[in-house]
C-alpha cells in the first residue's frame, strides 16, 4: 500500500552499501495488505494491515541474540539488500518480522515510522537522554522530525541543527526549542544529541556542544569519514560518542505503541512508485519535507 524512501535505499542505489543480493529490489518501510499467509505462518490473517521493516531475520541462537541484542546478530538478514522490499506492488516476509500497525495513522504516514521512527527511537535510547534533558538533533529529515517528537513527548528540550532552511521552519513549528546551521554551537549545553546527517565533519562540533556526561547518539548505518578528535575538547569530562545498528523487534513493538498513544505529525511527500528514481534524486538533494513516500 505504500513504501518509505529511506536514506539507506540511496545508499544501496549509489553503491555505498555494496547490495548481498544482485538486482535486489529496495525499500523496508512497507505497509501492506495480508493477502497470503504461508504454510506455518501464524499472528496474521489475510486482510491485516502489517508493516515490514529493515531487520528480517536473525538466527536466534547467538550470544548476541540469546541477551536480547539480536540487532547485533552476524547473521542477520535485511528487506531490501537481502531479500526484495517494497519498491513493488507485493512482497513477502517472514511471519516473525512482520509487524501489527497502530491505528489512527494513514498507510502513507505509516511507512516512514517503520524505519525513520524505529531507528529514531533507538537512537534516543542510545543518546541516554535524562528526564526533562536537552537534546541536539543534526540533520532534519524523515527520522530526525519523528524522534524530535517523541523527546518532547517525553519532556525533553530540543535543538535542531540541519543545513536546509524548510526543515528548520519545520523543526520551529513541531516544537524545537531553536533552529540553525548544521554546525551551529546550539544555545546551551546538551546533555544528549543525535548526528542524523551521514556527515562526520559533525561528529566534531556535536561532541564539543555536549555539556559534561553527554552522549552523541549516530543513527545512520553510513557515515562519511570523521575528523581527527581532540581528547580534551571532545570526549573529556566522560562525553560519550555511540553508534545505533538497525533495531530489535522489540525496539520497533515499542516505538509502535509510542506512536499509537502520542500521535506523531508524520510529514510525507508523496511519489507513485514508478517515480521512484526523482525520490531517490529529491532525497539525495535534501529536496524533501520529511520522508518520501511511494505509493503503487
């Protein structure tokens, strides 16, 4: 019913993220319709509105999955550079990986929470946001807009640092605190802060504008290279520099249930799927408000 464009999509096309599968279709924001269930599949029905997302199958028996870390699974398996996603009009997933939907939400604002949100939400996890914490957010895009909002659902200050100038008055009207420049020193101290955009040259600046004990949260699986750090000015005084690797199921069940009781302003613009090479180029060219949609 409608598929996200999410900036790892670009990164597979560009060849940054080498495909594991040869003309493998993209796309692991999907929202679609139970039309066939497999022969040992159970939860579902046909009819069921199910989302799809990155992670689509871990093997379940590592240490990292025995403790609840499957994310971190060597063997884990992915929509859309393992196996073919929803740039499409069907697609498949095992039953484990599917997810039930929160009503409420169209299946175009749906799309972006099934990675955009999810990754966003683990990346607040990971920043270790104190209650009532000031939070700085580089770069503003389809994941960013999501996560500001559940930190400020939950008390949470915000600082909103992006290179675009729409996605700064969008970042003033949902909320945030201020708006500036992409490397722009925010008002005040953070106390936690997520680097959204793929670009290290903000690691730097990030961490500097970390109060003491802060934490920098990256959310993206690509990342250019990052600048020399200097001891004293970036990571004294116990600030802490984190990566995010795609998500646990149980991530994602939670953020789901985040959405249903705090309804999110999904901001979406909207491609017909055999557009969606001008997604990809529009996404590429920070030319979209929000997050990308696609729809067959």
């Amino acid at each position: 019913m409608a598929c996200g464009v999410c900036r790892t999509d670009l990164h597979v096309a560009e060849g940054d993220l080498p495909v594991h599968r040869p003309r493998v279709v993209p796309g692991h924001e999907v929202v679609g319709e139970v039309v066939a269930l497999g022969l040992d599949a159970v939860g579902f029905s046909p009819g069921d509105r199910v989302g799809i997302a990155w992670l689509r199958g871990t093997c379940g028996t590592c240490r990292f999955c025995a403790r609840g870390a499957e994310n971190l699974c060597a063997r884990s398996v992915y929509t859309g550079w393992d196996a073919d996603g929803g740039y499409a009009e069907y697609t498949t997933v095992p039953a484990d990986y599917a997810l039930a939907l929160p009503d409420g939400y169209s299946d175009v604002e749906l799309a972006p929470l099934l990675c955009a949100g999810i990754i966003g939400y683990r990346a607040l996890l990971r920043a270790d946001v104190p209650p009532g914490g000031r939070v700085g957010i580089y770069g503003f895009g389809a994941s960013a807009h999501l996560a500001a909002q559940v930190a400020m659902a939950r008390g949470a200050v915000v600082h909103v640092m992006t290179r675009s100038l729409r996605a700064q008055r969008l970042a003033l009207e949902l909320g945030a605190a201020s708006a500036g420049g992409s490397a722009d020193r925010p008002p005040e101290p953070l106390d936690s802060a997520i680097l959204f955009a793929p670009v290290g040259d903000l690691v730097p600046p990030a961490l500097e504008a970390l109060d003491r004990g802060g934490t920098l949260a990256i959310a993206g699986i690509h990342l250019t290279d990052v600048p020399p750090l200097n001891y004293q000015r970036h990571l004294f005084q116990e600030r802490q520099l984190r990566s995010v690797t795609a998500n646990t199921r149980a991530d994602a069940r939670e953020f789901l249930q985040v959405a249903a009781e705090h309804p999110l302003q999904v901001t979406t613009t909207r491609y017909p799927l055999l557009r969606a090479d001008a997604a990809l180029a529009d996404l590429a060219a920070d030319a979209v408000d929000g997050a990308a949609v696609l729809t067959p």
